[in-house]
C-alpha cells in the first residue's frame, strides 16, 4: 500500500522476485498507490514488468458529484447544499480523503464559515501530506505543475510549453507523465475545437502557490501576462491578464488592462464585472499615486 513512497532499494527487491516467477505460483502482487504523486521509479518498475509478465491495471476515480454528496450527507448527518458540494468537487475532484479532511476541518472550526464561502479551507495535514508528496517529483515536472499553478483555469499546451520554457517535440512527453498521473487533466474545447488543459487537483495548485517563493511567483505571472497580451481574444480575458500583471508587480499595466476589462464588461451590459474592474483599477492608482487620486 500507498506504494508511492516507495524506494529504489525495495523496487528493485519486488522486481527480481516478481521476474523469477515467485507470484507464479506463491501469491498474488498487489500494488496501491496515488497516481497524483508521481515516483518515476516506480513507473520505470511497472514499465518493465509489462514486458515480463501479465500485469492488471485497475483505476480508481475519484467519487462523483452524487457519490461526494451522500458522503457529505453522511458526515453531516444531514442534507448539504448543492453549492457547497458542487465547490467541494470542484476543489478535491472527488477524492474522499480531501473531502473528508476538508469536512472535519470545517466542523471544527464553525466560526470561520463565512470565510469558506469563496474556497474552502486548506487543513495543514493536507498540506504536509502534498508538500511531502512534491519532493519526490521531478525537478522538471515540479517547474512543470508550478506554470500550470500559476497559469489556473483551462489554457493550450502551446501556452504551458511556452511559459514553461520547454521545446514542444523533447518535453510534450513530461506534460503527457503529469497527465497520465492526473495532475493536469485534458479539457476538450467545443468552441476552438482544441484540447486543452487544466490543474487536475486544486488542492495541490493551492499548496504549489503557497510553497513558492514570492519572487518567482512575480516573474511568473508577469511571463504569463506578456504571453497572453499575444492572444488574439486578449480583450475578453482583459481582467485576467490584469490581475497577473498585478500579481507579477506591473501596476502600470495592470491599471490599464483592468480600464480595458471594464470598457469591455460595460460593452457587454455586465455591469458588476464593469464595476469591479473600475474599483481594482482605482485602487491601484490610490495605492501608487494618492495625491492624483485625491483629486
């Protein structure tokens, strides 16, 4: 069990004996791990045993939105919202170790329920558990995961290998590892006809963001930015583009494209996103320049 923390020493043990037939006739090898915590060697070991003998993989998703809501309903002892479900799927992509952690920790912790209306709460066992997790990850497919972290909603391959700085034909096989393991999971785009892609575990984007360090968050968001400016639907993803420019130290740019987001809001009749807009850019002239906003 939990075959993810395992080391090379006791792989190589488990790979001599299984090639010498010992499960042929004494047993029965069952190996259980996470596959959101990759460990290369242990997928070099499964790889290898493929060639030798016969080997079944089962996977195991995560529970779906009705199976998360009769677990809610189960720890609550009654009916939970189709909000908070639907945030909590959303969040745990229905793993029940995350759900219930996440559950246990908002009940003993009731006087902070207002503040999880927006995300729920990250409890620090979860945190300790991904964090531990990360380190046996590839140097590469950590870089990897943090772009992808830091990039947030659905966005192209093109996009993560540029900012990323990976070459498309060496490195789309690291992207595919992160896929396979379910780390980044493959979104399909009706209106571009594209795949495109997206953080499988918002926990784990959660941990990856708070564990960097801030100043290579600024660098990154501040790449993102530039890098979306380029696209030709840049003027619909306006307040995006404006809050990485802000997270990456760039208020200048991030004032003009929040002014941007709301003329384009405005255009469309939203007018709470326009408002929004216009307040984020108002802010950032307060903060940087109160003797102008005064006036």
């Amino acid at each position: 069990d939990d075959a993810q923390w395992v080391d090379q020493q006791t792989l190589h043990a488990l790979t001599c004996i299984t090639q010498n037939g010992f499960f042929d006739s004494h047993g029965l090898l069952v190996i259980a791990h996470r596959p959101e915590i990759v460990n290369p060697d242990l997928d070099d070991m499964i790889n290898q045993l493929y060639r030798s003998v016969h080997i079944t993989t089962v996977k195991v998703n995560g529970l779906s939105p009705d199976g998360l809501n009769m677990l809610v309903r189960q720890v609550l002892e009654k009916p939970p919202s189709m909000e908070f479900v639907a945030q909590l799927y959303r969040e745990t992509n229905g793993n029940p170790f995350l759900a219930l952690e996440i559950i246990r920790y908002i009940l003993e912790h009731p006087e902070d329920a207002e503040s999880f209306t927006t995300q729920l709460p990250l409890p620090e066992n979860i945190h300790a558990l991904i964090r531990d997790g990360m380190k046996i990850v590839p140097m590469e497919l950590q870089h990897i995961l943090l772009c992808a972290a830091g990039i947030g909603g659905n966005f192209s391959a093109e996009c993560l290998l540029t900012i990323a700085d990976l070459d498309p034909e060496k490195d789309i096989a690291a992207i595919e590892t992160l896929v396979n393991s379910g780390l980044l999971r493959l979104i399909n785009d009706n209106e571009s006809n594209r795949v495109n892609l997206q953080f499988g575990y918002e926990k784990i984007r959660e941990v990856l963001l708070k564990d960097a360090s801030p100043l290579r968050l600024q660098l990154l968001h501040k790449k993102i930015a530039v890098y979306m400016e380029t696209d030709p639907d840049a003027k619909n993803k306006a307040a995006v583009i404006a809050r990485h420019y802000q997270a990456g130290g760039e208020s200048v740019a991030a004032f003009d494209w929040f002014i941007k987001a709301a003329k384009s809001a405005w255009k469309l009749g939203a007018k709470e996103n326009t408002l929004n807009a216009y307040q984020q850019a108002e802010s950032l002239l307060i903060r940087h320049y109160p003797d102008v906003a005064g006036l």
